[in-house]
C-alpha cells in the first residue's frame, strides 16, 4: 500500500459514506417524533437487533484497542474483557431482557424516575452523558481521526474534525432507525474486514506454526501475569457495566417485541463475543511482521498498511471505518436521549409536544457531538479512556439498578447517595493509582454499603412506587 493508491481509498470511503448518509438522509424524512427519533418506533426486527448490537459493541476500543492488547499481553484480553462482556451481556439479556422492553421507557434513569422519583433521574443522566456517552465518543472521533491520518495523510486534528463531521452528520439526520440499519451494514462489512485481516496476516506471518514458535508462551496464558485475585478483580471491573450499558437498554426499547428484545441482543452478544476475539490474534499474529516496539494503538493500522494490497486494503478500511462509525452513531444517540428525555423532559418541559421533543432530540446530538469533539482534540489513549469510564459507570449505577429491580426497601435517597458514593470513590481511587486493590473493588463496595445503609435509615419519599421491578409492573403516570 502507497500514497498512489490514496484515490482508490478515497474513492471506497466517498462510495460507502454516500451510502450512510443516504440511509440518515431518507429516514430524516420520515421521523416525526421523539419516540422515532430515539427508539426507532419500538419496531426493530430481530436480524437488525443482532446487527446493531455487534455493530455498537465493535468501536475504536474494541478493534484498534484490542488488537493492540493482543499484541501486548496475548489473549489475557479475551478472558479479562470479552467473556466478562459476554456473560453479563448474556445476563442482561436472558434474565432482565422481557422487564426492561415492558417497561417501554427511553433511557436507563427512565427506570429511576419511574420507581423513585424524577429527582432520582438526574444523577444516572449525568453519569449517562458526562462519565460514559461523551468520553466514548470522543474516542470514535479519535480512532477515526488516526485513520484518516495514517492512511489519507491528514493531520490529526483535522482528522478528528472531520470525523466529526461524518459521524455527527448522518447521525443527527436519521436518529435511532438510521443508527439501527446502518449499524447491521457496518456489521456485515467490519466482519469481512476482520476476516481478511486475519488470514492475510496469518499468510503474511509466514502460517500458523511460525506464529507459533515466535509467539512467547505467556501470550497464550488466560490470565497472562496476573494472580487470580487479580484476574478476577479485573475482570469484574468491566463486566458488571454491560447490566447498565444504555445502548442495550435502547434496544430493548426499540425491539418490536419482548421475544426479540431477548433473542435478538443474546444472539448479537455471543457473535460479538466472538467475532471481537479475532482482533486479539491478529494482534499476536502482528508481532510476525511489525515491529516489537511498536505502541499498541498503532497496530491496528500498521497491519493493515503492511499486509494489504491495494484493493484488499481499500475494504478492510472501510471495514475500519464502520466499526468506528457505528460506535459513535450509537453513543451519540445513548447521551442524547439522555439530553433530551431525562434533563429536559423531566426536569425543565415535562408537558412538551412530540414535535417539540423531536426538535429538542436533535439538538441534543448536536450539544453532545460538539462536547465530545472538544474532549477529542484534547484526549489521547483509547483502551485508557474507556476502562475509566466503564469501571465509573458500573460502580455507580450497578447495585442501585439491581436494587430497582429485586429490593422494595430501597428509597430514592439510597439510591442517589449510593450512585455517587460509587462513582465518586472509583475516581479517586484510580486517580490514588489504585493502591492495595484493582479497579473498581472499592467502588462498588461504597455503592453498596451506601445504598443498604441509607435506605434503611430514611423513609420513601413521596411519589415513589415501593416495589421491585422484577416483580410488578411498575405504573406510569
């Protein structure tokens, strides 16, 4: 691959865009309505679930992260994040799958406000929007942005701009059902991508058994350097995010029913699973043909630089590019139906009108968008990033969401007192460096302390619905 191939890349990634943007610029003609625009009009079939779910799973932390975590470390990231992912997604699915669609809400502090109260919506929608969604989508407009500028020559804030600009662009037109069948394209084309990276890696490595005899025993080793306790700590750090991980959610929602809310989500989960373990064996199989010092973020495309001719190249890019595109379609919609419904809705124009709340949807893409981009052009390491984040969210929202489904006793201000004792104490716990324990063991621990303590001191506050979720149907105003 050569800068004289830069026309037949851009003429694969001009062709393909012109049809993301075609599907945003149809169905921008048919959304009328906030519940359209976010949830796809609760109609979503069960092939598009599957697809949508891979698609959102498989962004710029999952594919240039883990392939530079593979040609690190090995396969240790397959036990430590992919199975965690994979059980806890199989959770959320199989056991919590029907509640959630029956529910029939927008966003996960949807579920709070409706159990405990809307003042109990506002701290999960800012740990929606300002600890998950933004820095998430910040690291799409990264990802990208490296693309473009390791293959296009562009310079990287001008890259990431210009992600932006693509990403902002059909999303804001088409909402959740543009998002839902581009993400079952992007699916299907990052899939082939994968595939055609690997096995040329593997012929470009010289086969199977040399990568085996180079490849240092270790990399092979489930838990890699790590003790069990360790592992586990690790592990349970990422997994327990993915029972309140609002793009799930938002499926649920957008399902046409509870039967493919369920299936469609578990199904997407395991191919997810899967199909992401390849990218850590392309990146053991990297180190046959790249350099051993090369940094981890790199490799991704270092590989594809080298190992690809011209043509081969071209679609294993754009395979790039829709993995990064659909991550960052589905994290915009995430942070803004959390903009739109939970501040907005609940708290400054509860009785606005459908149109309205459309109108206010979309402005929301863009407030979100433009935070994002800012927090991009100052941010750098994705894999970095996303573990805080992720180990933020599930600290805080995790036990006060199996509290909302299983426990009667909790009240609101356990609830919330219990989300910012989580979210509060694995902040400074990673900013002390994580001493004495990994992850996020601490915050969780305070979540829950928290949350059984202070609701057992204080009283339901009025308008909460004392029951658990599981169990009975909680009732709408």
């Amino acid at each position: 691959m050569s800068k004289s191939n830069l026309p037949l890349y851009w003429a694969y990634l001009a062709a393909y865009l012109a049809v993301m943007f075609g599907v945003g610029i149809y169905h921008a003609r048919k959304i009328k309505t906030m519940e359209q625009f976010l949830v796809a009009d609760r109609n979503v079939g069960f092939w598009r679930i599957v697809g949508t779910t891979v698609a959102t799973a498989c962004g710029a932390a999952a594919f240039i992260g883990f392939v530079g975590l593979g040609y690190k470390t090995g396969v240790f990231g397959i036990f430590f994040w992919l199975i965690p992912y994979v059980f806890f997604g199989l959770v959320i699915a199989l056991v919590f799958g029907r509640v959630i669609r029956r529910l029939n809400l927008y966003t996960i502090p949807d579920a709070f406000a409706l159990r405990f109260g809307r003042s109990a919506a506002m701290v999960p929608s800012i740990i929606q929007i300002v600890v998950y969604s933004i820095p998430t989508l910040a690291i799409q407009f990264i990802g990208m942005g490296t693309v473009f500028a390791t293959f296009f020559g562009l310079e990287l804030h001008l890259a990431i701009l210009l992600s932006f600009a693509i990403i902002f662009g059909y999303t804001i037109l088409g909402g959740m059902p543009a998002t839902i069948l581009t993400d079952s394209i992007q699916s299907m084309v990052l899939t082939v991508g994968l595939l055609i990276l690997l096995f040329l890696g593997i012929h470009y490595a010289g086969g199977v058994s040399r990568v085996l005899a180079i490849t240092p025993a270790q990399y092979w080793k489930p838990m890699g350097p790590a003790t069990l306790g360790g592992f586990l700590s690790l592990a349970l750090t990422v997994g327990p995010f993915y029972l309140v991980w609002q793009a799930t959610w938002q499926r649920f929602y957008a399902s046409k029913n509870q039967k493919v809310a369920v299936w469609g989500t578990s199904l997407g989960t395991v191919l997810t699973g899967a199909l992401l373990s390849l990218s850590f064996l392309i990146g053991i199989i990297a180190r046959g043909y790249l350099p051993h010092d090369l940094r981890p973020d790199l490799v991704f495309t270092e590989a594809i630089f080298t190992v690809f001719p011209a043509a081969l190249g071209g679609l294993v890019i754009v395979g790039l590019f829709a993995a990064l595109m659909s991550g960052g379609d589905s994290f915009i919609m995430m942070g803004s139906a959390s903009l739109a419904r939970d501040v907005y809705q609940q708290f400054i124009n509860p009785k606005a009108s459908p149109q309205r709340m459309l109108v206010v949807s979309r402005w929301s893409v863009v407030l979100l968008s433009l935070a994002a981009l800012s927090v991009a052009l100052l941010g750098t390491g994705i894999v970095p990033i996303y573990l805080l984040v992720v180990k933020t969210a599930g600290a805080a929202v995790v036990f006060p969401f199996l509290a909302l489904m299983f426990w009667p006793r909790a009240t609101r201000k356990g609830i919330v007192a219990s989300m910012i004792a989580g979210g509060a104490v694995t902040i400074c716990w990673h900013l002390a460096g994580n001493p004495y324990v990994m992850g996020a063991v601490p915050g969780y621990l305070s979540s829950l302390a928290v949350l059984v303590v202070t609701s057992l001191l204080t009283r339901h506050s009025p308008g909460e619905q004392v029951k658990a979720a599981y169990f009975h149907p909680l009732e709408k105003a």
